[in-house]
C-alpha cells in the first residue's frame, strides 16, 4: 500500500509529501499521529508540506499549521500547484517555493543512484537504494548546530560539544564525535553510531540513552561504533 | 596597497577583546604601522579607555554614520604614537544605530591609508557582532583556557565558517596560566586546539600588568606585553615562535607519557 503521507529529508529541512488523493481528514491524523509518535525527532524540526495538486482552503491550513505548532515543528513551506492551496498559503504567511526559505543545514543531498548488473537479484538493490538516503557534511559540526534528517549522516569532520544530530537513519562521523548524536531516532533499534573517537556528550539509538563515562581524557582515540544488544547501547572496536 | 580589517572577537563576554585590541594596535603602531582601531561596542564603550584617549573624545562612530561629522573629525590621535588613532564608539546610542553597511563603509574609506585596521566587537552574536565581522578580511578569536569561554568561540567560528564569504579566522588564548595547566585545572593550548581545529596567532600569559597598564591607558609591559608583540608580528607576517606555549605543550608531553603507562 502506498503512504498516504511520506517524510524525506530535503536541503531545507524535511519535506512531507501528502498523497492529493487522499482525504483531508484521514490525513490530518495520520500526520499528527506520525509527529507525536516520534516527538523527539520532530521537535523543533523545520518542514516542508508537498501538497501537489490538492486545493486546501485556509482555514483547513490554519488547522494544520496549529497542530504542527503545538507539536513545536516549524512549518515554512507550502509547495503546491492548486492556486486556493498557494492563496491560503501566502495568507498564513509561509513560503510558496523553497527559494524563500534558506537551507536547513550546509549539507550535500544525494540522491542515490544504483546500476544493478542483471545477474544481482532485484530486491538487494531496492534495499540499497531505499537504505542509502543520507547527507554528507564535509565541515566540522561546531557547537550549537543542530542536524536533523530522517536519513543517515555522514560527517567528515568533527562533531564539536554542543553540536547536535538527530537522524532517523545511522550516523557515522570520520572524525571526533564529542556532541550529542541520536541515530534510530525514528524508531529504528537497528540503527548504528561510528565515530574513529567515539567520544559523546551523549548518544541515544532509538529511545536507549548512554551518557559517556567520564574516561581518561588522555586516552588513544579508536575508531568504535555503538549499537543496540539485549536492549542496551554497547560500543566496540570499529574494524569490521 | 590596501590596509587589512581584522576584527577582534570571542562569542563570550570579558575574555580580552578590547585588551587584545588596544594592545595589539600599540604594538602595530610600535612597529611603524599606520593603525586605526574602531570600537564596534555601541553603547559599552571602553576601548578609548584602555588606550588612554577617554578624555580626547569629541565625535564617535555614530555621528559620522550619521553625518554630524566627518570621519576624520571622529579619528582621536594617540599621543604616543605618530600613526595610531581610534575611532571611538557612541557611549549613549544603542547599537542598531549602526548597520553592517555602515561598517564596510567606513572601513573602505580608512582601507588606503592605513595598514591595519582593527574592530573591537561586543560580546555575544547578535546585531553588534554582525556589525564587527562585516567589514573583516580576517578575524581573531579571542578566547580563555576554559571550557565555556571555548564552547562560545567554537559557536562563533561555526557561525563565521558558513557565513556568506567564508573569512579567514585565527585563534588567541588569552589568560593562560602555565602552572594550573601544568596541574590540569585548565584547559592547556593543545586542548583548545584540538577542540577548534584553527590557526593560533598568539598566546597570551595571564598577567597582573594587564589590569594596572589598563587602568592608565597603556600599553602593557612584562610577559603579556611580549606576547602582545609576537602576536602583532605574526600578523606582520614574521615567523615568531611561541615560547610560552612550547613550555607547556612540552610539559603536557611529558604528563601524558606518564599518564599512558
Ligand atoms: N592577560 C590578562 N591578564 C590579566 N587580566 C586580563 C588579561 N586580559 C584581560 N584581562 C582583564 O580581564 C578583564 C576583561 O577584559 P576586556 O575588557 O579586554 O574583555 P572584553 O572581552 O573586551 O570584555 P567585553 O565582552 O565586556 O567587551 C579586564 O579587567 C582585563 O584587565
Ligand atoms: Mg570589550
């Protein structure tokens, strides 16, 4: 079955498709039901309605704009082909294009494309490509920025203390990891976190919180990765 | 050729912004450059007291972004040196009576016949330090050994790494005392350095000269006067070596080695 409402990360922050076809109602609660089960993650998130060609008069906008807000998510944009739909927009005074708004984040969006060579089985493609939306940041994450995306992050750089991300997907950062990281943030206990010095203010897979030891702050970096076993975040050696 | 604006600042309050800025345009001016500091602190000013020039005031940055006078009428002349002057800031205006434009403004005009030009900011990343940075070729981080005045200079060059143009940053650790890095009760220079990952331009000794050169509206002497001069040569472009911190790191050195085993 197809999602009636379907999140993506995008370059402003994430975007909501909603299918034109289905009905308002249903839709209303499915995305509000969505929001509230991953609240952690949509806190503070800015997002982006893909409406297609859906006419939504204002006040039905008006409606949804409160609940998001109630929710604390920031709605900034409104992408739609229906003028009643682009008049209600301007009038609650969001974005009509994504031009209007500036990127979420300095991030680089991939979209992944895969050859699959005819002797591969399909389906071990389709989990590649359905598994690899991501974002990469080639910068050092400095404190106070906050990275949110319902994908994985790659970071090649440093994640700094004070600096945030909260990812639906995996994280791994070539670098020193010292933030606050959340990988599986959507739910996912499958989720990993790499880092070649693991060394987190805090980092949560799934709803599971670890706050780090207070090691010795003069140990030999090594490259770890966390994961979820028996219900709990364990850190090994990151060499396989 | 054209004069360089560096901009002097550090997120946190009361890390020696204006310190630095005063001491490193003495130093510049000791080396016979032709120097003007501007005091971006709308409001708070007290670069013109560290200088010695509180009582040679008569116009400030305000007015002549105003028009009430030129921009020469605003330049307060150092006694000291023969190519020094400060353009103070307003003690009464609040600071959005000054735009980043205005700023590049000025700091065009000053651009020929000057070497440096240097910008004193306030604290924090609001109005007033967007005010500062705007007209920047290059910016110093000012910053103490200590994990919050860290954590904000961290925010700051953050913020100035994804700004529009990307400006060239370097840091300086200001307030350093040797011995209570020695013992680990502060943050050491190699700490810092791996936190921020940027150039360090100087490293400044806490000294109690600091405050009483201050007071007098002096250059200061002994230790941080030193440090204050290699830093002005380093951004001359001398290659000066840092003494200071070479003792430490070497220290550091030897501690970890023992620390590991
Ligand atoms: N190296 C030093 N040794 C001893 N005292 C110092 C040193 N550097 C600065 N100080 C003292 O620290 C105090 C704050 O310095 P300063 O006013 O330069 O900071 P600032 O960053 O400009 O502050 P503000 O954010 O309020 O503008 C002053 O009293 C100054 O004398
Ligand atoms: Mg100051």
């Amino acid at each position: 079955m197809q999602d009636q409402v379907e999140f993506k990360g995008i370059r402003e922050g994430i975007l909501i498709t909603i299918d034109p076809e289905a009905e308002w109602g249903d839709v209303l609660s499915d995305l509000t039901a969505r929001i509230d089960n991953q609240a952690a993650f949509f806190r503070g998130a800015t997002i982006v309605l893909q409406l297609g060609k859906r006419a939504v008069q204002r006040p039905e906008l008006a409606r949804l704009l409160n609940r998001l807000r109630e929710r604390d998510v920031n709605l900034a944009s409104v992408l739609s082909t229906s003028a009643t739909t682009q008049g209600a927009t301007r009038q609650l005074g969001l974005a009509l294009d994504l031009s209007e708004i500036g990127p979420a984040e300095g991030v680089r969006q991939a979209t992944p494309q895969i050859e699959r060579p005819p002797e591969y089985p399909e389906k071990m493609f389709d989990d590649e490509i359905v598994g690899s939306e991501g974002i990469l940041i080639r910068r050092t994450l400095r404190g106070g920025r906050v990275i949110r995306t319902p994908g994985h992050v790659v970071v090649v750089g440093d994640v700094n203390p004070g600096a945030e991300i909260i990812a639906g997907g995996d994280i791994v950062v070539w670098g020193r990891l010292r933030g606050v990281v959340h990988a599986g943030a959507m739910g996912d206990e499958s989720c990993v976190i790499c880092a070649l010095d693991l060394q987190p203010t805090q980092l949560r897979i799934s709803s599971l919180i670890s706050v780090s030891p207070p090691t010795n702050k003069r140990r030999k970096p090594r490259p770890e990765r966390a994961y979820i076993q028996d219900g709990q975040i364990k850190a090994e050696d990151w060499n396989h | 050729m054209s004069g360089r604006v560096i901009t002097v600042t550090s997120g946190k309050g009361g890390v020696g912004k204006t310190t630095t800025t005063a001491n490193l345009a003495m130093a510049l001016a000791s080396l016979e450059k032709r120097i003007i500091a501007i005091d971006a602190d709308i409001g708070l000013r007290n670069l013109d007291l560290v200088m010695g020039l509180e009582n040679r005031i008569v116009y400030d940055l305000v007015d002549v972004v105003e028009g009430r006078c030129t921009l020469r009428q605003a330049m307060v002349k150092h006694k000291g040196y023969p190519y020094l002057y400060l353009i103070p800031a307003s003690q009464t205006r609040d600071k959005t009576a000054i735009t980043p434009q205005n700023m590049r403004a000025v700091a065009m005009e000053l651009k020929d016949s000057y070497d440096f030009i240097l910008v004193d900011s306030p604290a924090g990343i609001e109005w007033g330090f967007k005010n500062a940075i705007a007209p920047a070729d290059e910016v110093l981080i000012v910053t103490n050994p200590d994990v919050s005045a860290v954590r904000d200079a961290d925010r700051i060059i953050g913020l100035i790494e994804t700004h529009d143009v990307p400006i060239p940053v370097r840091l300086v650790i200001n307030r350093l005392k040797s011995g209570m890095v020695r013992k680990g009760e502060m943050l050491s220079v190699d700490d810092i350095i791996g936190l921020l990952s940027i150039r360090l331009v100087g490293v400044i000794p806490e000294d109690e000269n600091v405050l009483r050169s201050s007071n007098q509206g002096v250059a200061v002497a002994g230790p941080a006067g030193q440090a204050f001069l290699n830093l002005a040569r380093r951004l001359d472009g001398e290659q000066v070596p840092f003494q200071s911190l070479e003792i430490t790191s070497l220290m550091d050195r030897f501690r970890r080695l023992f620390n590991n085993r």
